[in-house]
C-alpha cells in the first residue's frame, strides 16, 4: 500500500541571513613568552626530579604548577635534554624506554620518525625538548 507524504517548507526570516563571525585580528607575540615559556618547562623538569626519598624529595601538588602536571601525566614520552646530551628529565612514559641522547642540539626543530625536538637557549644554556608521537606519525 502506498503512502503520501506532504512536506511543508518554512522560511523564518527572523534567523536568516546568518552573519560569518571572522577572527579578529592577531595579537603579537611578546618577545619575553618564549623566554618565560623556556623558564616554566625547564623549573616544571627540576621541581619533578626532587620527587623521591631524602631531605628535598617530595613533592606537595601539581596546584601551582600545571606545567610540571602536563609533563607528568602526559602518554606520550617527553625527554628534556641539556644541550650537553645529558638527559635531565623523563616522563614516566618515557622512563621505560632506552633511547640514546639526540643529536638534534644544533637546530631548532627536527623529526626523526615519530620523534619531534624542539632545541631552545635558556640564558646560556641550550636544552632541548623531545616528544615521541604515539600514533608515529599517521594521523
């Protein structure tokens, strides 16, 4: 048996037309926020690395400190490298991992497979930043 249908097409014309809402304009970037930015990652490596036994080893919350709770809690395996090659922070992701120091020092940024480094002076000091993709690249 077949079946008839009537559809009704309304216009609201209080909706209509809908405006685009554009972006508006950029703000600059300070040139002290990589610097500070630098400075946070770095305290962040070193409160985390007090953490354990003896005098010094604890630590009290993550409260003031959001970027010592992303580095901490984060999946993917984080490394902080002293532009010596001295490993100076892992995450727990990272820990178990064995992996050799990176010779990415002398640039600011480079990939190798799923490995990102991002190289950057802290007074003078050079660090550098590794992050390890978990998904390996294929997003």
């Amino acid at each position: 048996m077949a079946e008839r249908w009537k559809i009704y097409l309304v216009e609201e014309r209080e909706t209509l037309p809908v405006r685009a809402v554009r972006p508006g304009p950029r703000r600059r970037l300070d040139p002290e926020s990589p610097r500070l930015a630098a400075r946070a990652l770095v305290d962040a490596a070193r409160r985390l690395l007090r953490r354990g036994p003896g005098r010094a080893g604890w630590m009290a919350s993550y409260a003031d400190d959001p970027v010592a709770f992303l580095l901490d809690t984060m999946p993917s395996p984080v490394r902080l490298w002293h532009g010596s090659g001295r490993l100076l922070y892992a995450n727990p992701a990272a820990a178990e991992e064995e992996v050799p120091a990176p010779s990415a020092a002398a640039v600011r940024r480079a990939c190798s497979g799923s490995r990102r480094f991002h190289a950057f002076r802290l007074g003078p000091d050079a660090f550098v930043l590794e992050v390890v993709d978990v998904f390996g690249g294929q997003r």
